[in-house]
C-alpha cells in the first residue's frame, strides 16, 4: 500500500471498537460505535493559507506546515472523516484541522 495523502490530509487507522463494557456487559454488532481514535499513517505536508484584506483581496499566501506525524495515535471528528478502503482494511482520510489531539 503506497498512499501519499495531499495538503493537510491525514491516512488513519481507526482503532478497534470494544467488545464489552469496563462492567462486562458484551456489545452487539449493531450497537457498537466506531472509535474516534486511531494511528495516522501518512500526512501530506501541509496546506496554504490566504490573508485577506476587509474587501476580500488576497495579501498574502503562507505555507503552514503538519504537526501531526505518522505513528502518532489521535483523535479526531466523528463526521469529519472519509472512508476508503485499501487492500480490504477500512481506512479513514481526515483533514488535519478535523484532528482534536494525541492519544498518549
């Protein structure tokens, strides 16, 4: 699998849903809630940012790099997310604003 994701896109593998609850109790298929979190893949290198003056005209463009690295665990917006599927593992693209922080 060779995904190179673009601007500030961030690959990610959601982690696994739970099979019971701290208390014991087994969750069925259909109740079960995709989890949030996951480990970042791959992540583009960054995207631009415009500055605009009060009538709209662009000043300036800047380049903002990612902070998020691959191998870093995360999470992120629950409908903020696209879902893919590569090599039969179900994988989510998110932008890197769509991130909420890190998972320690």
């Amino acid at each position: 699998m060779k995904i190179r994701p673009l601007n500030d896109w961030a690959l990610i593998r959601p982690g696994v849903e739970a099979e019971k609850t701290p208390s014991g109790i087994i969750i069925p298929d259909v109740a079960k809630e995709k989890p949030q979190e996951g480990e970042v893949l791959a992540i583009g290198q960054g995207h631009y940012k415009e500055e605009q003056d009060k009538k709209g005209k662009v000043i300036d463009k800047k380049f903002v790099p990612t902070v998020v690295k691959p191998g870093d665990r995360v999470m992120y917006e629950k409908y903020g997310v696209t879902k893919i599927e590569i090599d039969g593992e179900e994988l989510v693209m998110v932008r890197e604003d769509s991130i909420l922080g890190w998972v320690k």
